[in-house]
C-alpha cells in the first residue's frame, strides 16, 4: 500500500469546481495530455531537490564493498540525488554491528587513493562507472584487477578480511555492462594466442528502465558465477576512498532521495505524496491550469496562484521540520592521533594537512 488514497482524478475533480478553469481542462472521454502535463511538472516541482521529504526518502542495501573497487553499479531506477549513507561492518559478530556513516558528495572523481574503510559516497550513472574486462591481464584505470577465466572469487560474508578478489563488474566487448550476482568460479573459455576468450556475453540484453521498472535483467551463466546486465542508465555509487585490498568488508547503504513518478493514468494515486500534503498538490494543479488559459484577464490569475502554490510547499515542508538537524562539524582525528585522516571530510575539507 502507498502513502495516498487520492487518485490524479480526484485532483483534476477538484480544478474542475473553478469556473475559470473550465475552458482549458479536457471534458470527459477526450485527451488528458494537459492533464498529464500538469500533474507531472506539479510532481517534479514537489519533490525537487531544493525540498528533501521524509515520505520520498529510501534506503537499501545496494551489495558489499570489494577489494580496490570503487564503484557500484546497480539496476535502482528511481534515484533522484543522494542525501547519506553508511557502511555496516556485515561480519561483526559485536552486538550491536559498528556503523560507520558516509559523507553524500557529488562529482567524486576516480581515484587510486586507499584507506581502511570509505568515507564518502556519490551517485552516477553506471554508464559513467568503472569496469573491469573480462579475461584482461593488465590492470585498468583506479587500480582495477580484471577477472580471470577458472578464478575462484571468494564471498566476503563470513570473512575476517576481505578476499582479495577482482573488480566484480564488467564491460564486454558489445559494450554492456554486468555485474557478478553469484559467486563462485568462473569459467574456462580457453586461449586464442594468448588472449583469453570471452564467455558467450548476449549482444542485446534487457534490463529495468524508469518507464518499465519490473523488467527482469538478462543474466549469463560463467562457470558456477552468474553476470547480470545492467541499464547504463540507471543508477550506481561510487565511494571514496578506495577499500582496501584486504580490509574489513561492509555493507553499503546509500541514503536517496526518490525520482518523481510520472504519470499516465487519471486513475494513478498521488504516491509518494501522504493525503496529508495533497491540498499543495491540488493548489499546483490549479496553478498550472491557469497557465493555458487562453482569456489574458483570467491568465493572470497564474502569478498569483504561483505564488500561493509555493507558500503551501514551504508551509508543508516545515511541517516536517521541527527536529534539530544532526549534520554538523566534526573532528577527523583525535588528539592521540588515528580515525579518518587521509579522506577529505567536512571537517577537513581540502584533506588532512601533513
């Protein structure tokens, strides 16, 4: 079940009671683009970056950090920007698990640079991710160890240390992405003067889109190891600094912010947007309505309903806003030395001064 009871239609009911607004809705049984139109830059504007809602917040488990790989491809379709995150020591045995936060920054840049455990965390599209080759002998950009034919790649769950595995996601020779969702060995393709062949990569694979979400990904059976395709647009994380070859491993949790819906039936709820903020919703509806207006007089109602339209956001918004914020400054080492002094953070923004 969502967050709304209230269907677009009950909202287009609700334009439809102002006389002004009769002219530009669509009467019954005709097209509904305008309608559509309006309700989605409503939507956009709702949940814009500008405005971080609780109701549209998600956070999962997206995999386990790796040996020296920086980047994490997935196949999440409604990430609309990262707000936080954190790593959960998976193999802990303390009670409760050490959690360590990750700092959400934006544009990270590749790096080779490594400590104990990440500390920042961004979101890219996977097509802008690194990836391994499968078979390559060489080591790619960021330090990258290609996987290699009869490679047993070791799980990390249950492990002190992480294995020192290869970079778990690949780009074949078609250019699509994949990344291992079964661990195990890899398989033996045999060599070609010298070139290790690859396995049999589908030219065309599918995989979840925004507009089909519930698409099942192609997969690729590589010895005991299974390879899923990935949408290059969709979404990935990148942390930074790298993980160490041997480190602790940790599961990621990024913290994200929800795209916004579209929509393309009057029959569609309001989700993710509770009942209780539909009336900021129906006061954007009633706004935009104004602007096809094609009277001039009656047009000009635009600016003024604009205006109301923003004034019951902000006064929803700070509904949500009566909690003191927990982002604040903090020390990247104590005085006896240690904690987190090689990563640029918040309280050492142009890194640790040496």
């Amino acid at each position: 079940m969502g967050n709304s009871t209230i269907r677009l239609q009950d909202a287009l009911d609700y334009c439809q009671t102002l006389a002004d607004l009769q002219a530009v809705i669509p009467a019954a049984g005709y097209s509904a683009k305008k309608v559509f139109f309006c309700a989605n830059a409503v939507m956009k504007k709702f949940l814009s970056s500008a405005l971080k809602w609780n109701f549209n917040r998600k956070v999962l488990p997206i995999g386990i950090t790796n040996s020296w790989q920086q980047d994490y491809p997935t196949n999440l379709v409604d990430v609309a920007y990262i707000q936080d995150g954190y790593l959960l020591e998976i193999n802990n045995t303390s009670k409760p698990r050490p959690i360590w936060p990750l700092e959400a920054v934006q544009n990270m840049p590749e790096t080779t640079h490594q400590y104990g455990r990440p500390g920042q965390i961004c979101t890219l599209l996977n097509k802008d991710l690194q990836y391994s080759t499968w078979g390559a002998t060489g080591i790619g950009t960021g330090g990258i160890q290609n996987p290699q034919p009869n490679q047993t790649i070791v799980n990390p769950v249950g492990a002190s240390i992480a294995p020192a595995n290869p970079v778990l996601s690949v780009r074949d020779p078609n250019g699509n992405l994949w990344i291992m969702t079964k661990i195990g060995t890899t398989g033996n393709y045999g060599q070609t003067l010298g070139i290790n062949n690859q396995p049999p990569w589908p030219a065309t694979p599918i995989f979840p889109s925004f507009q089909s979400p519930t698409t099942v990904p192609t997969t690729l059976t590589d010895g005991t190891c299974v390879w899923t395709a990935v949408n290059p647009f969709n979404w990935g994380f990148r942390l930074g600094p790298l993980p160490p070859q041997t480190g602790v491993p940790y599961q990621i949790y990024p913290i994200y912010q929800m795209r916004p819906p579209t929509f393309t039936t009057l029959g569609q709820f309001l989700d993710p947007i509770p009942d209780d903020f539909a009336p900021a919703f129906m006061d954007g509806m009633v706004a935009h309505f104004y602007a096809q207006v094609t009277d001039p007089k009656i047009r000009a109602k635009h600016s003024d309903s604009i205006t109301l339209w923003e004034k019951s956001l902000r006064e929803s918004k700070s509904s949500q806003d009566r909690t003191r914020d927990s982002a604040m400054m903090y020390p990247a080492q104590s005085i006896m030395q240690g904690g987190d002094t090689y990563w640029p953070n918040s309280a050492q923004p142009i890194g640790p001064a040496f």
